[in-house]
C-alpha cells in the first residue's frame, strides 16, 4: 500500500472517530455548549485539557525550535509548563467556585462593571484569534505534505471538520473529540521518537536516549551533537547564546500568558466541583509531560539526523549530492517536502552536491573558499516540519508516517476547536446575553453561540491563509497578549480586594494597547505582509526586548495602571469584597468544594 493511501485511511478514520463524537455527544443546551453540563470526570477533563494546551505549536513547531536553537529554546517547555502549573495552583479553583462559564462573564461580576466584561471580550478575542492562525498554519503545513493538496485547500478542509464537531457538541462535543485527539496525537510523537532514539542511542525511552551515548560514534549524544554543529560553523547546541533578560522577559511572558489563556481556564468549568478542578489539573499535567518530556530529545536527534544526512561522512568528506538525493529511498523524505515549498535547496555553486553551514562562521568561510562553495545551499527548511518529517528521515515504516499525519493535525485540530469555542462564548454569552439582549431565551443563545462559532471558524481560516510567522512563534504572540491584558485582571480579580472597575478596565486597556502596538511595530498586520514599521532586529527593539517577550512588561504596565487608577478612584463596594474573600477563603465545612 503506498504511503498517500495510509495518510488517507489514518486521517480519514480519525476524522470520522470526530465527527462521530460530535453527533454522539451534541449540546442541547447553553450549559452543555459552554461547559458540558459540568459533568465531566478529572481524567477525562485532565486528557482533554491536555490535548487543548498541547497545540500545534506543542506538536508540530517546538522540537523544530529547539532542534535549531538549542537549549536556549527551552524557555517554551518552560514557560509553558510553569505557566500551567500557575493556571492550575493560583487560578483555576477560584475560578471553578466562582461558578460563572466564562473568563469575561467572571470580569464583568468581580469587577462590577458592563464595560468591564466588554473590555475582557475585546481581550480574548484579540488573544484566541491570534493563537488560533498558528494552528491553522499548523493544519495547512500537515496537510500540504501528508495529503498533497496546498496548504489553502488543507486549511478549508480542517476548517469543515472543526466546524461538524465544534458547532455541533460545543463544549460537551470538543471534550470527549479532545480526549480522542489526545490519545492519537501522543501516539504519533512518542512513536517515532522510540524508534530513533533505539536506533540513535540503544535506548527505549527518548528521555535517557538524549544522555545516552550515539552508538555510531560511541559519544554521547549530546557531546556528539555539538562536534557536528561546530564542524559546519554554528554555536554549540548546549550552550546559552542569547540576551538572558530577553530570555527571562520571554518565559515569563508564556508563564503568564498561559495563565491567562481563556480556553484553558473554561476547561475546569467543565467538572463538578473544586476539587475536581484540582484533580484534573494535576491529571492534565501528568498527560503534559508525557510529549514535553520527549520534544528535547526529538529536537536533538532530529538536527544530528540531518546534519548526518548531508554529510554523510563528515563536513571533510563528500557532502550529499543531489542525484543520491532523487534516486535513493533513504533520501525521498527531502524530495516529498521540497515539493511543498517548506524545504528548499540551490545548487549555487553547480557541483551537483548539498553544502549546508553556517555563512557567518570565519572558520567556514575559510573552509569554503578553500572547496569551491558559493554559500549556504540548504536555503529553506521550515522548523514547522521537522517533527512530521521525522518518521521519514528515520526511515520508518509508513504506518508510523501516516499515524504522525493524523497527531499533527489532532494537535492542531483540539486547540483551534477550545479556542474558537471561546470566541464564540465571549460574543453569545459575553456580547449578546450579557450586554445587547439580556432577555435573550436559552434557545436563542444557544443558536448565537452557533452562529458565532461558524463566523470564527471562516475568519480563523482566511486569517490562517496569511500567518505572521511558524505555528509556534505566532502563538508566542498569542500568549503575550493574554499575559499583558486578562492575566493581571484575573489575579487581581481574585487575590485583591483593593482593586476596582476603573482600575481594571484602564489596566486591561493599557496592557493590551501597549502589547498590540509593539507587536504590529515588528510584525506587521497580520493579513497584510510587509506592513511592519521598524525591521524585527535587536537593534530595534526596546531595551533590546522581543516582541515575543514584550507580554511580560505589558502585564507589568497592566498590573501598575490598575493599582494607581484604583487608589485614585472611588473604593471597592462592600458587597464585592465579600465576594473576593467568598471566593478565595472557604466559609463552612465542605462549601469549598461543593459549589
């Protein structure tokens, strides 16, 4: 059977296993649409939110970051993972006992304030829009290579199947659908990550294979890996080559915009109690760390695996040429992906061989004039495909091919749904119910909610046409703008009696105003390429601070405005510090967890 017919039958079958939950478990109501009837189990919640965090961004572009990057990259795994387990220890809880289906709907009660609950919907509009175009790029790039169709036609496609089960099951649907995700998408990266790092290493498992010894050379893995990089000019992969205050700014910035991210949090509005909140907190991280324990190793092995691929016999032998690269099996993962434009070569030199290294190394300029090299010939790889690409540069069997074709679109497919169902909740239930029609009947919001949700899906999708950047660095953008805008708010909201509705609108305000300017100064429109103002180099950027870091310092803006206003503003009424305190400290035996 060959390999398109595999990609077919596994991502055909996984669709229909969606669609199918989708029709099975359709909402009924608006509480089944918004939060599944808050009757789901810690397990199930926690696999679901697992596969709602675990993003094509997660799946699909962070080994490729690393692999390219190093250990510097490994701010995501940690600003990602801190940020859950702050979401899980200081949020989610009090969020679940207050009771509500919705981040804005929780803002507008603490806070007091119609406007309030406007300025939150603003907020994670902008945010969740943003996220969700990396996981339509995610989609587009999967099914560019797997099904061999343009990443247009792939985006439609996926928009179809997120629009069956998202519209149909709302959150009851998108639940038991995530749970089936999970389960494909972690099979399709812990898969091939065994098989070569057995075949690297002699290790079962990726995680001791990274510390492992490489069995050709008889190193470790790592101390081989770094040899390699050096040997074609670029800095060591263990190392720390970056500015460390950008490096902290930007890990911060993903831990708190993990925390403020809305389609996270109305996952524990999901369960029956607070308690069971906890429960599935710390289930869902347990599910977590099983794929972000591995990305390091993927990332590892996958760049040694394609230096290897080039240089067969090291950067002094023969490099690979371009006829063993169109006539040998072992080789056919680079043709396949160069048909789709994300893996580009030129033979700049025409000696009919790849050189790949690094330009600006003294050492390989050196090197390269002494060999005939005109410059650097790999000239595209996109970090989006290495991890679908893996299983081919291994060479393994096609199943495994095909059942990593269905996980990165899982990945990508689960987040986009949570997503776009918190888009669609913030205007049925935040815009509409809560400040055009209050007197709105269930069946009308309920139709709302559906309609939105139909509208977000097509923006998404002609948003996701046109990305600012690869899956992983567009939700970077994301996450900064929910930490500079809904984070401050909702801790504030929680552990602060003293803050009032002027302060938190103005903060809210401010850090969102100041986050999106410096973003677009850099990156431009979204839709409209080339529209940046100032080039994105170092040499530009404020104190020398990434517009994927600047999130933290617009929480920190957040955070001041909202003190200041609040203490030259009226105070907090009495009826509202009640209710803080109600939430935050229990009153009464077990009334902590049986709201």
């Amino acid at each position: 059977m060959d390999q398109q017919t595999l990609n077919f039958i596994f991502v055909g079958a996984t669709f229909a296993l969606y669609i199918g939950i989708a029709f099975w478990a359709r909402a009924a109501t608006t509480g089944e649409f918004y939060a599944a009837g808050r009757g789901v189990h810690p397990i199930t919640n926690g696999m679901a939110t697992a596969a709602d965090w675990m993003s094509a961004a997660s799946f699909i572009s962070m080994a490729g970051l690393i692999a390219f990057v190093g250990y510097d990259n490994s701010s995501f795994l940690m600003g990602w993972t801190g940020g859950y387990v702050l979401l899980a220890m200081l949020l989610a809880p009090y969020l679940r006992k207050f009771g509500k289906y919705t981040v804005p709907e929780f803002v507008g009660d603490r806070f007091y304030s119609t406007t309030a609950r406007m300025v939150a919907v603003i907020c994670l509009i902008v945010a969740s829009v943003t996220y969700v175009i990396g996981q339509m790029t995610g989609v587009g790039v999967t099914f560019a290579r797997f099904l061999e169709v343009d990443s247009a036609t792939g985006l439609y496609i996926g928009a179809v199947v997120v629009f069956f089960y998202a519209v149909l099951g709302g959150m009851k649907g998108i639940t038991y659908t995530q749970v089936a995700q999970y389960v494909v998408l972690i099979t399709a990266y812990t898969i091939p990550a065994i098989f070569i790092s057995l075949e690297l290493t002699g290790n079962f498992l990726p995680q001791m294979g990274l510390f492992g010894t490489h069995q050709a050379s008889g190193t470790p893995l790592l101390v081989r890996l770094d040899q390699v990089l050096a040997d074609i000019g670029f800095a060591s992969y263990t190392g720390h080559h970056t500015n460390t205050l950008n490096m902290v700014l930007f890990t911060l910035s993903l831990m708190i915009g993990t925390a403020g991210l809305p389609h996270v949090i109305v996952r524990f509005f999901t369960v029956p109690k607070v308690a069971d909140a906890r429960w599935s907190a710390g289930w869902a991280l347990v599910f977590i760390a099983l794929l972000y324990t591995v990305a390091p190793a993927v990332g590892a092995m996958a760049r040694l695996n394609i230096v290897d691929t080039i240089y067969p016999n090291g950067v002094q032998g023969e490099s690979l040429s371009y006829e063993d690269m169109k006539s040998k099996p072992e080789y056919a993962w680079m043709v396949n992906w160069e048909k789709t434009g994300l893996l580009k070569f030129e033979d700049k030199n025409g000696d009919g061989k790849i050189q790949y290294y690094n330009e600006k190394s003294d050492k390989m300029t050196a090197l390269a004039a002494e060999k005939g090299w005109q410059g650097n010939e790999l000239v595209k790889f996109d970090r989006d495909i290495l991890v679908l690409a893996n299983p081919e540069i291994a060479n393994l069997p096609g199943w495994v091919i095909a059942i990593v074709a269905a996980g990165g679109l899982a990945a990508a497919l689960s987040t986009a749904a949570g997503l776009l169902l918190a888009i669609s909740s913030a205007i049925s239930h935040d815009l509409i119910k809560g400040a055009i029609n209050p007197n709105i009947s269930e069946k009308g919001e309920l139709l709302a909610a559906r309609i939105s949700m139909a509208v977000a899906i097509a923006v998404a999708t002609w948003l996701g046409l046109n990305p600012p950047g690869f899956a992983a660095q567009t939700v970077a953008l994301a996450f900064g703008i929910a930490a500079a805008s809904i984070f401050p708010a909702l801790m504030m909201g929680i552990f602060s009696t003293r803050i009032n509705n002027s302060g938190a609108i103005a903060g809210m305000l401010s850090g969102l105003i100041f986050t999106v300017v410096y973003i677009f100064i850099f990156k431009g429109w979204f839709f409209i390429p080339g529209t940046n103002w100032l080039p994105d180099t170092a040499d530009n950027w404020l104190f020398g601070i990434s517009p994927l870091s600047i999130g933290s310092v617009g929480a920190g803006i957040n955070f001041l405005v909202a003190y200041f206003v609040s203490r030259a503003t009226a105070d907090v009424p009495e009826e509202i510090r009640e209710l803080v305190e109600s939430i935050r400290i229990p009153r009464g035996a077990g009334q902590a967890t049986d709201h």
